[in-house]
C-alpha cells in the first residue's frame, strides 16, 4: 500500500490537510497570489485607517473636549459592527446608484481597502486612546519642564504608549485580515482581482474543495497566529 | 544669566483648600534654598508654580525685578519631581532628551550628557535601562537630565526622600555643584539634608510662611513657636 492509498484511508479532513501542506510547500501559484492580495489589501486599509485614527486617538486622550466620553463611546461600540451590515452600507454608497458610484470602486481591491480601513478604525481608535491614556499624566508634565513643546509632549506620550498603539495596530490589521463580510460585498470574490483568502475559502469549500480551502485557512491562522505572538514578545522587551 | 527670583504675595486655591496664602520669598543665584514644611505645606505647589507648571490664584513672580508670564518661567527654569519618573530608553536617552528638544547638534549633546552624568556619578550608565534602575539611580538620572539643559532655575522636590545614605550623598553633592551658577530651590522635610546644602531656609505651613531666616539662626534660634516645635518633631502645631 503506497502513501497515496494510505492517504485515501484516512478521514476526509486529515487528507484535506496533508494535501493543503503540499499546497503550500509546492508553491501553488494561485494559493500565493491569493494570500499576497489578502496582504496588500489589508495592509492597505490598516495602514490608511491609522492616518486619521491615531491622531483622532491623540485629541481623545491628551485635550479636553466637550462629549469627549460620548465619542470614545461611539466608537467602542463600534467595534463589533457586524462586517455584513458595514459591507452592506459601504456597497450603497459605491454602487453605481450610491453617491459615490461615480469613481467606479466596486468589485476592486480599493473598494475592500476602504470598507476594511472603516471597519478597523474603531478598533485603533478605542485601543490607541486606552493605551494614551494609561500613560503616567506625569510624563507629560516632565516634558513641559525639560522644555518640550506640545507636539514634543504629545509625541513623547505616544512613544510611552508605543506597544498599545502597536497592539491596536496588530488587532485592526488581525480584524481585517480575517473578515469576510465586507470582501466579499465590495470586493465581489473575483479571481485574480479581489479574491482575498476568507472569500476564497467561503468558494472552495462551498465548491467542495476541501485541501484549497484548508491550505488558505492555514495560511491565515498561521499569519495572524505570527503577528500575535511577535506582538507579545515587542511587547515584553519593551 | 538670571540673578534674582521672587514671589510676591503668591496665592493657590484648589476648590476649598488654600495651598498657598500671600507667599513672599526672594532667592539670589549661587545660594541654595529650603523650603521646609510638613506634608501638605503647599512647597510642592509652589515649586509647580516657580517651574510654571502650575497656575496661582493671585501674586506675581519677578525674575530679575520683572514679572515673568507661566512660559517665561518655564523656558528659564526645570524641575525634578520628587517621584523619579523615567521615560522608556536608556539612561542616556533619558538625560538627553531636554537637549534633543531643543535640537542641540550631536557631538555637543554627547558631551554635555556625558558631563552631567559624571556629576552624578552614572558615568557607565549611559547604555543601561532607565526603568531597570534602582529609585536611587533613577534619582540621579532625574538630577543630570536638569542639569544638562542648563537652566537659571533649578526646582528641586524632595530629592532624597526614601533614598539610602550612599545615593543621597551623591545627589547632595550634585545640588551643590548645581547650585554655583544658578538659583537653586529645594523642598524637603529631611531637617539635616537642609541644614547641610542651604543658606537660607523657608519654613511653609499651611500655605503661609511662618519662617524665613539663615540656616544657623533658623536652626538656633527659631523666631517662630511652630517652627519650635517642627524643629522638635511635634505632629501637632
């Protein structure tokens, strides 16, 4: 009985395994265009949502503002808007109908870099803010008197707050990277062009092939798992 | 080079509580000092204020015979708080950082830095962990990094509280090698730590001064019946 045979004998979902590993360890062309999309695009849309996050984050923690806990409210509990709804309101506004159909962004990756850039700017939001805030209000003040100015001072709270801004970062970047609502009303799951890794596996295991989606859910796990654990090491030697 | 600081009739309220009340005092460049007190006495308040850190009530505070505004006293003076606080880095990082702020070119920063550490005597410290520090050395840090930015006014809150002999004398000699060439004020409740680095001490209660006099007749001859029995210990005045 050779290895191929042997394989055949085994659980349906052990085979799907040992065929997803030799997927991945083979090279499979489509396996990797998939990911490196997946990738860009959330790179993408986490790094855009940190442009006007973190500073919105800065006021929030360090100046005094009228409803300030009203707004720091809103967007904890937009945390866990569901990706479908979001993918929804996103798609009315982009569809050929919407207010924005005019730029022509549906069913292309910058439609899926913008819903995930909404949908994770909650989260860097409310984690930056908490991780400003936790910042001994003394540090500030130590600036002042060693002649740093306000932006010396909110640049130097930031700094202290660095491994909670990166751990906001890291669990936008997770929340994107893994959401599927989204993807696929704007993006369409269109091969070579928006199929990102959570769409695909929703395809081939709807398709029935079970190693594909396997190897592509590995692939996520495995990036995501990756970041979690070089996040808690940055966070220890820091 | 500023030559004189004053405080003319200073007052601070927190909602019901008078930190400060009329506090009038005068420090020449070159001498160290004291304002002593209980816990509470307001001396950190109005160190805050001198450093213009904080705001007062009422009063005005004079450097070299004109008022100076909250931003004027800042860019002359700095402060080392009584809690060490360390920013993350290292030690050099640390007595740097007032330098970089003020965008001083490398080798001169280095130099500087290096010089303020040997004051306080952390000259092999420059690589080593600012939070991985004992509170002692931490202190030290916390001396050298106002020291290296070279301000008229140096505010010193409390310096050596909790600390052990050997760090105390070293942040004592630093204080009076500070003091040469700048106004110098120090907080403290350490009796003997005032009596050993200043010409003149103030003595704060309850937000009004009640003492001010040279060291020797402050210590000898006590004009004040409170500053009697804070001299003796007593809790209750």
């Amino acid at each position: 009985m050779d290895l191929r045979e042997e394989v055949a004998a085994l659980d349906p979902i052990i085979q799907g395994i040992i065929q997803a590993i030799e997927l991945i360890i083979s090279g499979d062309p489509e396996v990797y265009r998939i990911t490196e999309l997946s990738l860009i695009i959330s790179i993408s849309g986490t790094a855009l949502s940190c442009i006007w996050s973190i500073p919105i984050s800065a006021v929030l923690a360090l100046r005094n503002l009228p409803g300030k806990r009203v707004i720091k409210g809103l967007f904890n509990a937009l945390i866990g808007i569901p990706t479908v709804a979001l993918g929804l309101y996103l798609y009315l506004l982009l569809s050929r109908a919407g207010p924005f159909g005019y730029f022509h962004l549906m069913y292309t990756p910058s439609a899926i870099i913008i819903g995930q850039c909404v949908l994770v700017t909650p989260i860097v939001v409310s984690f930056t803010t908490s991780a400003l805030e936790s910042v001994d209000p003394e540090v500030r003040t130590l600036a002042k008197t060693l002649g740093a100015s306000g932006m010396q001072m909110d640049a130097v709270v930031l700094r202290e707050a660095r491994a909670g801004v990166l751990l906001a970062i890291v669990a936008a970047f997770n929340r994107a990277f893994a959401e599927l609502g989204v993807a696929i009303m704007l993006g369409g799951n269109i091969r070579d062009l928006t199929r990102v890794l959570t769409t695909a596996i929703a395809l081939q295991t709807e398709m029935g092939d079970i190693s594909l989606s396997i190897a592509l859910a590995l692939i996520l796990l495995s990036i995501v798992m990756t970041l979690s654990i070089i996040l808690s090491f940055a966070r220890r030697s820091s | 080079m500023i030559s004189r600081l004053e405080t003319l009739n200073v007052s601070k309220r927190y909602d019901h509580l008078q930190a400060l009340d009329n506090v009038n005092i005068g420090v020449l460049s070159g001498r160290i000092v004291s304002i002593v007190g209980v816990n509470g006495a307001g001396k950190t308040t109005l160190l805050k204020i001198l450093a213009g850190l904080d705001t007062m009530n009422e009063g005005k505070i004079l450097v070299d015979g004109r008022e100076a505004s909250q931003e004027e006293l800042r860019a002359c003076s700095t402060m080392v708080f009584q809690k060490s606080i360390m920013f993350s880095g290292s030690v050099y990082d640390n007595v740097a950082y007032g330098l970089r702020v003020q965008h001083v070119q490398s080798g001169k920063l280095r130099e500087r830095v290096l010089s303020a550490l040997r004051i306080v005597n952390l000259e092999n410290f420059e690589k080593r962990k600012a939070n991985k520090l004992s509170s002692g050395e931490q202190q030290r840090v916390a001396i050298a990094r106002a020291l290296v930015i070279e301000r008229d006014v140096l505010l010193i809150d409390e310096p050596t509280a909790n600390l052990d002999p050997t760090n105390a004398t070293i942040i004592e000699q630093g204080i009076k090698e500070a003091a040469n060439s700048r106004i110098l004020l120090l907080s403290t409740h350490n009796l003997s730590q005032a009596r050993r680095l200043s010409e003149r001490i103030v003595h704060l209660h309850k937000g009004c001064i009640i003492e001010e006099n040279d060291t020797s007749s402050f210590f000898a001859n006590p004009r004040d019946e409170r500053t009697k029995f804070f001299l003796d210990g007593e809790l209750n005045f």
